[in-house]
C-alpha cells in the first residue's frame, strides 16, 4: 500500500511543539487532534473504544491523522496530557499501578475523565505505557501496537527526536513547562530515563541558555539494547494478554487494509481500499528540526525579546494614555466653545 510524502508540514510541526509549550491551550478545539469536519460515528461517542501501544517515532502522527478520517475526532496524546494538566495524575496513577498490582482507581479516574472530554483513542509515547491497564478496564476497546520492522532503525529516530526536544528538559524552556513527566512515568513502570540530569550532560554558554551534549537515556554503551528490550517487552506483554481479535501489531506502510480490518470498518470505507489511496504520513523530520532551530534562536534572544516585548508595552501604554488624555482634553475645551 502506498504512504504518502507529501511536502514537509511546518505548520504541524510547530503546533506539535507549541501543545508541549502549552500555548494552544486556548485553542485546544482546533489543535491537531480536534477534528471537527470529521462525521459523528460510533467511535466519537465519548467512549474509548481505541489504545494506542506503540511508542513515539512509530508512526504515531501518521496514525493519528488515519484515525481522524475514522471518526476518532479527539485522540488523547502527550500534548493532550499537558493540556488538561493530567501529567501529574498520570504519575501517580503510573506508581499505584505498579505498586498495588491490580488497584487501578486512579488510572480509572483519569480516563472517566478524558471520555468525558470526548476522547475516544489514546496514541504514543509515555501514554502508550497504560496500554494494558487501559485494556483491562475498557474489555471492548482494541489495542493498536504501531512499530517498525527495523527495530535499530527506529531506537535512531527516537533517539534524534529525543536529542532534538531536548531543550524542553534545559533552560528557558523549562522555566515554561516541566517536561520531566515521561521519566517519572518509565521510572514508575521500572524503566530508568535520564535526559541531561546533572550539569556534566549539558552546557550552559549563557546564564539563561542551556545546551545539551549528553544523554544517559541514549548515550551509554547499552542504551540501544535497553530500549529495543524495553520496546519488544510492552509488545510481548500485550500480545500474551490479549487475543488477536484486540492486539494488532501494525506497520503504517502496511497501509489502510489491515487497520480498517482490525477495527472492523473496511466496509464503511471502501474508497480508502482503492490501491493508489495513500496512507498519511505526518510529522517528519526535517520539520522538527527547522522549529529546534527557532527556539534555540528565540532562547539565546532570550532578554532582546524581553526588552522588545517590554518596549512594545510601554510603547502601547503610552499610545493610549496620549489617547485618553486628547479626549479629556477635548472634553474640558467643548463647554467653552459652545458657550462662545
């Protein structure tokens, strides 16, 4: 089945990194996964009838955009994590598990919650960690495993992508936002992550700027065989849990005849079957890469951009003091003139 290449979406990009930021909040509704155009289905009905299981650089982005055009409207992700400020709910209901075998209140609580936000899948990485405990709580919802054939290949593109977000870990960035959530979360299911702990793994040329130069998560002699095990042990835990009416291991090059007949839908949309209709393919590189550029130019800036934004306060102010004391001028001086 043919993916689609299309040319390098910025835009999606840059709102992939603003919903970490937290600066579409406000516009959550329009985020990338909020689809309004797509019609009401069975599977937008506010009930999870979707997990997501595989981890980040696995096709997630391209996967969610498929899952739109099947009527998932709102898909519950890390940015949707930050979002509704659920990162610390999460860690806790990520230790409760794990500390007490089969308590899952907390986890229970937050996906009440989410449903009842309208969220009907759950897609990448750390959310991917709750698969099991999602599909023991919601018995009729499927799990979807996105993975690549290549399993070194992948562990190279989640260790770039990780080296290209570090900056959420260093400064400025995380005087904005605490990025540190999916290593409290892996370490709560037994899995230590390390980016950039101490200040022998990154260096500080400016007072507000930080740079990272080591990783312990990805840089250590053994990272690669931990990730891949870690990788290929959530995998394995799924597929002896579940039967396969439920699991599905899923390549997106693969294209849409195996996920529409894993989620039982191949009938409703007999145009995606046609063989030239691409599977999307979202969220690649290069994109990434342009907006890890603007916010090391934004963060070495960093004071410019206050004064500026300083200057443009003041500068406002005084507009409109200027304004309002015209009027009251004009206002005192209009008696005068009609008395004459």
């Amino acid at each position: 089945m043919q993916v689609a290449h299309g040319s390098r979406d910025y835009r999606e990009a840059f709102k992939f990194v603003g919903g970490f930021l937290g600066f579409d909040y406000a516009n959550q509704k329009r985020a990338s996964h909020y689809n309004t155009s797509t019609p009401t289905t069975k599977h937008n009905t506010g009930s999870l009838s979707l997990i997501g299981a595989g981890f980040s650089r696995t096709g997630t982005k391209s996967t969610e955009a498929a899952l739109q055009k099947l009527g998932h409207n709102k898909i519950y992700d890390t940015r949707s994590m930050l979002e509704l400020n659920h990162t610390k709910q999460w860690i806790e209901a990520a230790i409760q598990i794990n500390k007490n075998g089969d308590n899952f209140s907390l986890a229970e609580e937050l996906l009440r919650d989410i449903e009842s936000c309208g969220y009907t899948a759950t897609l990448d990485f750390p959310m991917n960690l709750f698969a099991k405990t999602f599909a023991e709580l919601r018995p009729s919802a499927k799990v979807l495993f996105t993975m690549r054939e290549d399993t070194d290949k992948w562990y190279d593109s989640w260790r770039n992508v990780n080296l290209l977000l570090s900056p959420f870990y260093l400064r400025p960035w995380n005087w904005i936002v605490d990025f540190t959530f999916p290593i409290e979360i892996c370490e709560a299911f037994g899995f230590p992550y390390y980016i950039a702990p101490s200040p022998k793994h990154f260096s500080r040329p400016l007072p507000w700027f930080e740079k990272c130069h080591f990783m312990p998560a990805f840089d250590l002699d053994v990272s690669r065989e931990r990730w891949i095990a870690f990788h290929n042990l959530v995998r394995k835990e799924l597929e002896d849990y579940l039967p396969p009416s439920r699991f599905l291991a899923f390549d997106v090059r693969q294209g849409w005849a195996p996920l529409l007949s894993f989620l039982q839908v191949e009938n409703q949309y007999p145009e995606l079957l046609i063989a030239d209709k691409p599977f999307p393919n979202i969220n690649d590189m290069e994109s990434l890469k342009m907006v890890r550029n603007v916010m090391d130019i934004i963060a070495i800036g960093l004071p410019f951009w206050l004064l500026l934004l300083g200057w443009l306060f003041v500068t406002i102010l005084y507009y409109i003091a200027s304004i309002i004391k015209r009027c009251c001028i004009a206002a005192r001086n209009s008696p005068k003139l009609k008395s004459t």
